[in-house]
C-alpha cells in the first residue's frame, strides 16, 4: 500500500543520507536558465524594506551576475479568470524545485486548493494577503505585494501569464520556512541552515502526502527500476492519480540516463500516466531546455531516472 508521511523521507532534494560527489546541476544547486522573466512593475517603493504592519519585507539572496535587487511593487491580480494553471509557475533563480513543482502540481490536481490558501487582507499599495499552509497548526503569513526584481525582471518565482499568485506562495513560504528569508529557501545556502526538503515542502503546501521510494541496505535512495514488484504496481497507481492528487517526483541526484532530458537533483510535476507513459512538467517552463518544459517518457525511462515520488492523500 502507499506510504503515508511518518518525520522526514529518504530521498533527494535535500535529504542528509544522499550519497553523492561534487556539486550536481538542478535545482538544488544551479540556476534555471531564463526563469526569470519579464513582468509589468508598478512604483519603487519609499520604505522598501518595512511592511504595512510594522514588520520586514523576507530578505533576499543576491540575483544572477551578483548585481543588487530591488522591491517592486506588482500590481497584478493573483489569478487569471480561469484559476491556478499549471504554466502559471516558473521557477526563479533560487533552487526552490520542490515548491515550484508542488504549486505546479497543485494547479493541475487540486486548483480549489490553491484559491483557498490566499485571502485578500488588505487593498492599496501594496496590497496584503494571508496565506494558509496546509501543514497542521500552520500560522498564517501575510506577505505583500513587493517583490524583488533586477532590471525590470523578477527573480524569485514568477509567471509569464500577469498572475503573482506563484509569487505571493513562494515569498509566504520564505517567511514560513526561510526565517523571513528567501536565503533559507535556497538548497546552494544550505550552509546557513536546513531549507525545507521534498517532503517539508509536500507537507507544507499539500498537507497529508504518501511516497514511494527504493533505497538499499544503507538507506540511500536507488532508481525506482530496482522496485520489487508489488510496489510497482504503487507506483503505477500513484502515477494514474497524478490528475486528481498533487503529485511530484524527484530525479536521482547523479547518474540520469542522458536520454531521458531529465535534470539531475530536480523535482518535477507528475500530470498524469496512461499507455505506459509519464506525462512530466519542469517548473522552469522553457521550452528551450532539453526535452521542452512539458513531455512524456516511458514507463521504463522514468523509473530509471527518478528515485521518489509524492502524492497527496
């Protein structure tokens, strides 16, 4: 039977039992290319750093090229009339993949979710809102409209689509995991402290999840090929829920079949199974990475490059 979440999983992105050498590309470790991208900005603020309420704004990890952000004030609404869609999300120059792939996740399975996670608090400029994490006992965030930008493009998680909802659940999660802090969302500042890991992130946006994984004798996370095969058959049906259950899987750390396109140390949206094939999206959206930001892959392909996957419950 799948797995319901018990304390901290095996597994990437995170997990201190990891065995790997040097530095890998992905999330964890590397910056999207392109993910940031354009967005209409509305005035600088005075008092950047100070909040309506008398708080500060969550601090910033410097931009690309290391050249300083500003706060912006982004007068855009948090949804377009159709809801949460799944390429509303786009990743920013953070190694936030796991949030990234829930919030992408979320849109495609459970969009209602989403829409009541944020409450409209307070109108102006900027305006305020309140965001409900799922975890139990969850305080509420209130976070603002300000986001940091550099030349004229915003950083951190954005959407091509004029919606800032992606934005507004990245910095209310840098407020409510980071310490008030984007650094402590970031896995390449992980010397600073212990941002969250995969199963914090589906705990916080999700709530109750399942997984599965494969790991050996020593507990270190394996491909899902090596699967006995009772649990493929989990797993299988966790891929058929992708639809209906936010679902994301997380690639094996080093050693992914270059055939694949599938980013080493990165988490991925599950969109759905059907005829033996993983529909997958990677929540840097652009379609000039290998493999595109939406594809499929074989049954086969896909268990031979990735090591978990989460659901919701």
């Amino acid at each position: 039977m799948p797995r319901r979440e018990i304390g901290r999983v095996p597994g990437p992105l995170g997990v201190n039992n990891i065995r790997s050498t040097g530095s890998s590309r992905g999330p964890l470790s590397s910056l999207p290319p392109n993910a940031v991208l354009l967005a209409q900005l509305g005035g600088i603020v005075a008092n950047p750093n100070q909040t309506p309420w008398g708080g500060t704004e969550p601090t910033p990890v410097g931009g690309p090229g290391g050249g300083n952000l500003q706060l912006l004030d982004i007068q855009q609404p948090p949804f377009g009339h159709q809801g949460p869609q799944i390429n509303d999300v786009v990743q920013g120059a953070i190694s936030t993949c796991p949030a990234a792939a829930a919030m992408i996740a979320m849109a495609h399975a459970s969009p209602a979710a989403i829409l009541s996670m944020l409450t409209n608090f307070q109108n102006g400029s900027p305006r305020v809102y309140n965001i409900q994490f799922r975890r139990r006992n969850a305080r509420v965030v209130r976070v603002t409209t300000r986001f940091y930008h550099q030349g004229g493009r915003l950083i951190y998680a954005s959407s091509p689509n004029r919606v800032i909802w992606p934005s507004l659940l990245e910095k209310a999660y840098a407020v409510f995991a980071g310490g008030n802090s984007y650094r402590g969302l970031a896995r390449s500042q992980r010397q600073l402290g212990n941002p969250p890991d995969v199963s914090q992130v589906m705990q916080d946006f999700v709530g109750n999840f399942g997984w599965i994984a494969h790991t050996n004798s020593q507990n270190v996370t394996q491909p899902l090929s090596g699967l006995p095969s009772s649990q493929r058959r989990n797993l299988t049906r966790a891929l058929r829920q992708a639809g209906n259950r936010p679902t994301i899987a997380a690639s094996l750390g080093a050693n992914v079949p270059t055939a694949t396109n599938v980013v080493a140390n990165h988490a991925y949206a599950v969109l759905g199974y059907s005829h033996k094939r993983v529909s997958l999206r990677n929540p840097w959206n652009n379609s000039r990475i290998a493999g595109g930001a939406q594809f499929d892959l074989t049954l086969s392909q896909f268990q031979s490059a990735f090591q978990m996957v989460l659901w919701g419950l």
